[in-house]
C-alpha cells in the first residue's frame, strides 16, 4: 500500500506479518539484544522490507542498526525511512541524488487515547480534526493528525539532525487524501536551501492509516 503514496524516485516494501527466521547483522543483533520477543520480531521484520526496497536500487545487504534517537542509519548516498504497528511494517528508501529525505509512518485505523490529542496538536489542529470529523467519521482524525507529524518529524530529522516537538509544525489535512506541513521553527535545509513547508499523502485503507512524505531534489 505504501508504494501509492510514494514518488516513483523512492523504493518501498512492506509486510503484514513477521517471520521469525530474518538473518540480523551483528550490529543489529547487539540492539535488540534486551528488548522483548515481539520488539525483536518488528525489528528484524523492518530490516527486512528495508533490505528488500534497497535491493531494488542496486544496494546489497547492509546492517541497518539505530542510531541518534533511534533512527536508521543508512547507506552512504541513501536515504529512507522506516515504520511499524501492529500489523503492519513499511521502509522506504531512494538515492540521494534524487531526493533529499522520507518519513513514513503506519497507524492502527483507531481513535488516539484520551488525552493524547491535546498533547500533540495545535489548538489550530484540534479544530482542523473537529471540522473533519463533522463532514465524516469515516476516518480517526485525530490518529491522522499524528500520523501527519510522525512523517514529518523523521523527514525533519533526517535534514536536521535534532528533535522537533509536536508544536514545531502545524499540519493541515486535505480529506481527499494529501497534508501539508509549515514549520513554526527556523526551518531545516537542504542542498544549502531552507524548507519551510512539506507536502506530503495519506491513505485510510485495511485497518490502517498511513502518511509519507519525500522531499525530492531539484
């Protein structure tokens, strides 16, 4: 599902189950080493659709252990991203002379837990979900929103190399399957260049939500 919302640039995989018998490196053996049964299989499940869609650039195997705030590092002249919930497991990756960087993320198709919307979203925001949901409740929009800022966060990061809070961009959702981001922070930069705004796609579809983003190069 991940590859529709994707440009043709950026290679995916994704699987809906794991396989306990995923070949780790060393270097991602020794990171999940202390984490539980199903932390270990989500991991190694990752790895492997990451593994498959870096194939499809010409890529071989390479170890793909965390790093900074736990996110993926990749190949030289490659960026990606990966993401997983219950059910679901996605990596994206594309070469870096074509776009800058990607965020996915996948979501179980459900309301967020009470409480959580407040911390996440803009006052802006909560009303943009409360307008959504008056014109249908077919989609969780609150869970949406997050969605929308976990994709963008790992695109942030990626150009950045530090953290963003969940007030540092404030998401605008288009129900026909498109959001933007504007940043409330100085912007990060690409190719010497800041980038105050993404846009990016979302899809509602078998249980799940999921968002992506690629920053193409000029």
């Amino acid at each position: 599902m991940i590859e529709e919302l994707l440009p043709v640039d950026v290679r995916s995989a994704e699987a809906f189950d794991d396989d306990a018998d995923i070949h780790l490196f060393p270097e991602e053996r020794a990171a999940v080493a202390d984490a539980v049964p199903r932390r270990r299989r989500e991991f190694s499940t990752v790895r492997r659709c990451a593994r498959t869609a870096l194939g499809e650039l010409g890529v071989p195997p390479v170890p793909l252990p965390p790093g900074r705030h736990r996110a993926p590092q990749w190949p030289a002249g490659v960026v990606g991203s990966m993401t997983h919930c219950s059910g679901y497991r996605a990596a994206a990756v594309a070469r870096a002379s074509r776009v800058h960087s990607v965020g996915i993320d996948a979501e179980e198709s459900a309301p967020l837990p009470e409480g959580v919307l407040d911390l996440v979203a803009l006052p802006a925001e909560r009303d943009l979900v409360e307008r959504l949901g008056a014109r249908s409740d077919t989609v969780p929009w609150d869970r949406l929103l997050f969605s929308c800022k976990e994709a963008v966060y790992k695109v942030w990061f990626s150009l950045a190399q530090r953290m963003l809070g969940f007030d540092g961009a404030r998401i605008d959702i288009d129900s026909g399957g498109f959001f933007s981001a504007r940043f409330l922070v100085p912007p990060p930069r690409a190719a010497g260049k800041p980038v105050p705004r993404l846009t990016g796609r979302w899809m509602h579809r078998g249980g799940f939500i999921l968002t992506a983003i690629a920053l193409p190069c000029p």
